[in-house]
C-alpha cells in the first residue's frame, strides 16, 4: 500500500511506480471539480477509472477485497472515507474469486494500517494489498471518490509485475 496527498506524488519518488501510473496521476489532476460518474476509459481495458458517489458504512459493513488483475488507485474528491489494509496473505477468503468483476472479498481480520482519505489524498493498493475502503468518519456519511484500475502489466518498471505471479494466490 502507498498511501499520500497528490501534490507530494513527485516528492514522494512516486514517478518510479512507471509510466501508467504516471499517466493516471496526470489525468486526476486534469479532472473537472465534479466529474461524470461512470467508467472512464484512459487507456482501454489497461486503464480505466470509476468514478463513484458511496455511503460510508462502519467497519463490519465493509469488506476487504484483493484484485489479481488491477493495481487500485483510489482518489478522493469530496466527502471522506477510512480505508483498512492488511496483507492478503492475513486473512482467509470469503467465497470465491470474481473473475469477471476481478475480486476476491476475504473473511474480517485485523487491519493492519488505516488511512483517512480526504480530498486530495490517494492509496495504492496491489495485489498483495487487502483494502476495506468506504469506512465513515464522523460527519463524512458518504464519499465522492474515484478508483484508478491500472493492469498489473502497466504497474511500475517493465517485469516489475512478475513478482505478483511468483506469489501463492489462495483459492
């Protein structure tokens, strides 16, 4: 997980995760105050955003997820949300793998780190990374949000995502 404000992306050394992610950040930052709701294709099916409007939840109402085939980049635009990580690695699975929505949700367990993802805040999760997002703050009951899908092919340097392969993915 890396987790961060936009306007530090550079300072953070954030341009070596590669061109695709590069890219996204570019095109957040080129977004209209209040963009369209829906999927916006950047780069096809190699990039593409949904940009959503969701009700907070408390903890037990939300879920971890991992995904196999997208790297998540989650962006706040208005509104505030808490999201819990943990390894996937952690925690058992909850049902079986999605292959069509790409999730695998997993059983609750103890999160690991939390951020507060306010406008102008983002967090990067792998497929290594378990992320419980659209957690309420008080005061924030929902959150303007957008989630950035990079291909794990596109994410970092060129081979950088065979190491996501060489890991046991559990059934």
């Amino acid at each position: 997980m890396i987790y961060g404000k936009l306007d530090c992306f550079e300072a953070m050394g954030l341009a070596s995760l590669g061109d695709a992610v590069a890219h996204s950040v570019a095109w957040i930052r080129g977004l209209p105050a209040d963009p369209k709701e829906g999927r916006l294709a950047l780069d096809g099916d190699q990039i593409h955003a949904l940009v959503v409007r969701c009700i907070t939840v408390s903890p037990v109402e939300s879920r971890f997820e991992t995904h196999r085939r997208y790297v998540d980049l989650h962006y706040t635009l208005a509104g505030a949300e808490v999201i819990e990580w943990a390894s996937r690695d952690a925690l058992a699975n909850d049902g079986e793998y999605d292959s069509e929505k790409d999730v695998l949700y997993h059983k609750p367990g103890p999160a690991l780190a939390t951020t507060v993802n306010a406008p102008g805040y983002f967090s990067i999760f792998t497929p290594m990374d378990a992320h419980r997002p659209a957690i309420r703050i008080e005061g924030d009951e929902q959150v303007f949000k957008l989630v950035v899908k990079i291909a794990i092919e596109r994410f970092g340097a060129p081979n950088h995502h065979e190491r996501f392969k060489t890991q046991p993915i559990l059934a």
